[in-house]
C-alpha cells in the first residue's frame, strides 16, 4: 500500500544503501554476500512511496557517489542498481509476473550499464573489449596474489597462471551475458527478499501471487538455446555472440530446473534445515548444476512436476 511521502523517511534508506557500498568497498569478501541488496533500500521506497520518491532516492545516491567514487562509478551504480530497483519495483506496483519483473529489470540495467560504457570508452577512446579484458585480468591478478597468500605451490600456481589465459579470453567475450547473469541474479534475490519482508511485516505491496515453484521458461526459449550452442561450435564469426546467448540461456534453464527442486522440496513438506543443505549441495557441485539444467531442458517433454508413483493396490499388500 502506497502512502503519502515524506522526504525524511528515505534518511534510513539511503544511510543503508552507503552502508552496503561501504562494507563492499573496504570489506570485499563480505560485500559479495551484502552488496548484491543494494538495491532493496530503493525498491523499499519506491513501493512504500512511489516511482518518483524511488528515482529521488537513486539520485541522492548518485550525486554522493560521483564526490566520493568519481563519475563514472557513481553513473554504474545508477545504472546497474538505481535503473534495476526503480524497474522492478514498477513491475510489483503493477501486479507484473515475477519473471516479467526480474527480466524486464535485468535487461534495463544491463542495457543501460552497456550503452553508459560504450560512451564513455568511445570519450577515452577506449575498446569495449580492451576495457573488459583490463577489469578480468585485475579479478584473476587478486585471485592469484589471494592463492600465492594462502600457500599453493609455485607448480600449482604456474599451471593456474597459465589456464587464467584461456579464461580471461572466454570472460572477455562473454561480459555482456555475465553483466545480465549477474543482474538477473540481484533482481531475483532482491525481489525475493523484498517480498519476504512484504509478507512478513504486512506491508501490503502487490505481488503477483504467482509461485515460482510452478514457474517454467518460454518454449522458444529452447530454440535459443540450441542455435546459440550450434554459433559457438561454429566459431568465428558467430562463436562471441553465440556464447553469450547460450550462457543466458544456461541461466534460465538452471533456473527451471530449481524450480523443480523447489517443487518437490514444497509438496514434501521438506523442513527448512534441508532447503539449505540441498541448496548448499547444489552451489558448490558442478555436476548437480549441470543436472539440473538438464532437468530444466528436458522439462519441455518430461513435466517432471506431474510425474507420480503409481497408486499401490491394497490387495497386493
């Protein structure tokens, strides 16, 4: 439920937004797990108070960031955080589908982020590429300084030197898709832990009812899917762009495939300790990541969700 705004009640909002850029700043490690809801101060307001209170919000924090970061930082964060929580939460407000708001949002963030830097590269007269490629190699140079820190051994940090090559040339081409997977993910988590505090302090905010247990991707979502991974196996001049595709939609079939688990774990009654343990499980191994991106794809033919065992025939028992 919207009400009347007054200008001091964004003073608590803001204060917690610098926070979360400041932990994320001098506390790296910790920023990763806090900076990601950045966002939720401004989409708290925006749905408390409206678009325009929201937009004024992002703006005060605009203006904060380019004294103490400098333009260009302070424009990302309006780009990637203030655009990202002012769309999303004009889907909520609108009774929008929870896909249609993290996707809408996502995409506006990451459009917005790319243009912003196409301009000011083209100012600087710097590649996009060249720009990507400085910003992958620093992340991979603090990884090894972290690792070289922490005791590996020169051979184990030599053979680690030397795939950092590959690695920094695949991330290079596939920024684009990784600056829409990430803000795809810092909508989804803001969005849904907004709706948890929605719910749990009654706020009223009109989410749409809809479950995401019971969510399922476009079905022509697979056609990208596979023409992406065809791009990629060709190579030149189509594998960029056909890998950036073909993460995304990696992306969204994980996303259906836990949409799966999600079920199962509801309609079983599952006790909160093990939501965690199987979500743990499924974040630090791989090959639970790549079943269930199987699952999503193949979710398609299957409808695992209406899959049941067969009644027992109490003569036979």
């Amino acid at each position: 439920m919207q009400k009347p705004f007054d200008p001091r009640a964004i003073l608590v909002p803001f204060a917690l937004v610098l926070g979360l850029l400041t932990v994320t700043a001098f506390a790296p490690a910790l920023g990763m797990m806090t900076g990601i809801f950045t966002p939720l101060p401004i989409i708290w307001v925006s749905l408390r108070f409206g678009m325009k209170p929201g937009a004024v919000m992002a703006g005060l924090v605009l203006v904060s960031l380019v004294f103490v970061a400098g333009p260009l930082p302070a424009f990302l964060f309006f780009a990637e955080y203030g655009i990202l929580a002012l769309i999303l939460s004009e889907g909520v407000r609108q009774g929008q589908p929870f896909d249609r708001c993290i996707a809408f949002s996502a995409l506006g963030a990451t459009v917005i982020s790319i243009l912003l830097l196409f301009f000011v590269l083209g100012e600087q007269n710097e590649s996009f590429s060249s720009f990507f490629k400085d910003r992958v190699d620093s992340h991979i140079a603090q990884s090894m300084e972290a690792l070289k820190s922490m005791g590996e051994s020169p051979a184990d940090l030599k053979l680690m030197q030397e795939f950092s090559v590959t690695v920094s040339e695949l991330f290079t081409q596939s920024y684009p898709a990784i600056l829409l997977i990430g803000s795809l993910v810092t909508a989804s988590l803001n969005y849904v832990m907004a709706q948890f505090i929605s719910r749990r302090l009654h706020l009223g905010f009109n989410f749409h009812p809809g479950k995401y247990s019971e969510w399922v991707a476009p079905e022509q979502a697979v056609w990208a899917l596979l023409a992406s991974g065809g791009a990629v196996a060709m190579g030149d001049p189509f594998a960029a762009v056909g890998m950036n595709v073909f993460l995304v939609a990696l992306v969204v079939y994980f996303a259906q495939g836990l949409s799966i688990v999600v079920h199962f774990l509801e309609t079983r009654n599952v006790h909160a300790v093990f939501w965690g343990f199987v979500f743990l499980l499924i974040l630090f191994q791989p090959i639970l990541m790549g079943i269930i991106i199987g699952m999503g794809v193949f979710d398609l033919w299957a409808d695992f969700r209406k899959l049941k065992s067969p009644p027992i025939d109490p003569d036979t028992v």
